[in-house]
C-alpha cells in the first residue's frame, strides 16, 4: 500500500506532528508514505525520517492538482489522506480525478466549512480526533458511518519521563534551581488569549515567587504582542520571570524541564507522556488540572480545545500553578497517572495501527 499524506505546510504544529509520528510507524510496517506540502521548520525532520517529499507549486489550484495527479500515477499511490483545510478541495478533486480512495482528518472545529464539505463528500472515511467532533461533524451535514474516532498518536519513546531536569535546562538556558511553567501552543489569534492569562497569571505568582519562571513557546502572529506583554510584566517585576519563545522541533525538551505544563489537545497528551502535571486550557475554556478524577472528561473535551467546564480566568490559573508547585508530590502523582493514560490509549503504536487497519479496510473496498 502506498499512502500520499496532504497538508498545506510543515509547521511546527499538532497536525504536522501527528502526520510525522504517523508516517514513521507507517514505515516501520512496510508502508510507503510521501507528504505533500509547500515545505516548513519540519522538512528536515521529514526527510530525517526518510519520508518522500513533494513539495506543492504556487498557482492555480489546477495547477496543483495536475502536479500531484503525475506524482499518484509515478509513485503508484492507492490513497490520500487529507489533514486541513487547505488541502481538504485539493484532495477532493485529485481523489475523484484519479479515482482513488481518499480519507480526511478533522483535528478540530476550525476548519473552513465548505472544504471540509466538499472533501466530505468524496472521502470514503472522515477521522475524527475527539470524542466531541463526530457529534459535530454529524451536524456540518456529515454522514455518520463516515466518521470514525481515532485520537492523535503520541510517540512515547520521545515523549517519556525523565529523572534529571538539567540537561534540558541547560540546554534551553533555563536556571537549574527554578520553578518552571511551560505554556505551549500557537500564538495565533485564536489562542492568543490563552497566552495572555498565561503572562497575567504568571506575574501574579512571580511577585510572591523569586524562583518562578513562566516560559512560553508557539509559533503565530502575535508573538509581538506576547512580547510586549512580557516585556511590561518582567518591567513592573524588576526581574526576568516571563520568556517568550519560538516554535521548537524538539518541545520534549521544554516538557523535560517543566515543572508544571499548561496546554490543550496534543500538547497537554504530550507533557503527560512525559510524566508531567498538566493544566488544561484551550480555546473552548479551562479544564484545570489532569487528574484521575477528570481524565475522561478532559479526554472528551481534548483537553480544553473541543469543550471546558469553565472560563480562563487568571485568578483561577495562578492559583492551579500555585497548587502544583507547593505540593510537588501530589503533582508527581498526577504526571504518573497522565503518563499511564497516554501510554494505554494513545501511544503511536496503538492508534497507527487502528489508522493502519481502517486504510486496509477503505484499499480493499476500493479493489472489489
């Protein structure tokens, strides 16, 4: 089975990290995957992989199509497997020109509503990442024995707990002896506000800490903005307690040396798999800490981003932070149990090979 993987970019991002982590398993079962995208910070990461690189022309969306139609028929793909909006009408029009089974992954609420119709139509499966979206896409007019549930995967030889935080301090330039908040997401305008009570409640917890450092990393259009922000925090503090910083390829490192993780949908199950509390935040509200008694609530919700329980208020966010911090052996057990979670239901190994199955399933339907 050969399986072309459309996506618009390779950004530093969720969906680019499933698509990545999803198309190194792919390999390690005989698969043959190529990615198609306009290039990004994670081409280098793809090619390490060995994963075959198509990079999209600019032009006409034709123009696409007809680029993408001589790479299926050279490379003898039998599937393609959309992941956003951009690539969602693409897909659409190459599935039913070359007549090959095409499957989409909805990643969240976001996306355009008539690309995700029009590759509805054609897709012989619609994924849906939570347990929130089928319902969702049941009413965007989606037929329900398209839709499947299968989560993100999490590498969990990547993402795993460690026992010294030093090296990865040292590595990021981060003090050895600090309370350490990461907040990582996109600093899109979408999220924007998340980083912001991030920054406020930070500086609250700053002025009664000494040792507190809040350290937040994305990509995104308003990373000026958080700067500034940051700038007149760490300003009134007298001290530097709030860094802003870039996209990372390699996040476990911030993970690593975290004290207390706030985040929502992959972010949060990857900071679990490190073993690390996690606040959940996203752009549907707060969730709050991840623990036992919420999990499955939390996991319906992913975390903050498809549902919450409660508005983001700063208040609400110090004090969370501020819980963890003073009780670091509750919040110990906390990371194990997210760990534990993480491992059992959304390792790599196991959601690749319900992806790997639903593909053998479409091919075969395909070749009757």
């Amino acid at each position: 089975m050969n399986i072309l993987m459309l996506v618009s970019r390779l950004n530093i991002g969720g969906t680019e990290k499933h698509i990545l982590s999803l198309s190194r398993y792919l390999l390690t079962r005989g698969i043959r995957v190529a990615v198609a995208a306009k290039g990004g910070p994670l081409t280098d990461s793809f090619k390490k992989a060995g994963i075959s690189l198509h990079i999209l022309p600019t032009g006409k969306k034709s123009e696409k199509v007809s680029f993408l139609s001589s790479i299926i028929v050279k490379g003898r793909y039998n599937l393609i497997h959309a992941h956003d909006s951009n690539s969602f009408k693409l897909a659409a029009a190459l599935s039913k020109k070359q007549n090959i089974p095409l499957i989409v992954t909805v990643h969240g609420t976001y996306h355009r509503q008539d690309a995700l119709l029009a590759a509805a139509r054609m897709s012989k499966r619609v994924i849906a990442v939570s347990p929130k979206l089928p319902k969702w896409l049941a009413n965007h007019k989606i037929p329900m024995y398209k839709i499947r549930m299968i989560p993100n995967g999490i590498e969990t030889a990547t993402f795993r707990p460690i026992l010294n935080k030093n090296y990865s301090r040292k590595a990021l330039h981060l003090p050895s002896t600090a309370q350490i908040l990461v907040y990582a997401g996109r600093f899109s305008s979408d999220k924007y506000p998340i980083a912001r009570k991030v920054i406020q409640a930070a500086e609250r917890i700053a002025k009664n800490n000494s040792q507190f450092i809040a350290v937040l990393v994305g990509p995104g259009s308003r990373r000026t903005d958080l700067n500034q922000l940051a700038a007149k925090a760490n300003h009134r503090l007298g001290r530097t307690a709030v860094i802003i910083r870039p996209p990372m390829s390699s996040i476990q490192l911030a993970y690593f040396a975290a004290d207390v993780v706030i985040g929502t949908g992959r972010v949060a199950l990857e900071a679990l798999a490190c073993a690390k509390p996690v606040i959940s935040a996203g752009v549907a509200g707060y969730c709050g800490i991840v623990q036992q008694k919420n999990m499955n609530k939390l996991i319906q919700c992913h975390f903050g981003d498809h549902g919450a329980v409660a508005p983001i208020l700063t208040k609400k966010l110090s004090s969370d932070i501020n819980s963890l911090l003073s009780h670091p052996n509750r919040a110990r057990e906390f990371g194990k149990v997210g760990m534990k979670t993480v491992k059992q239901q959304y390792s790599i190994n196991k959601v690749g090979a319900r992806l790997l199955q639903l593909y053998k399933e479409v091919d075969s339907r395909n070749h009757r």
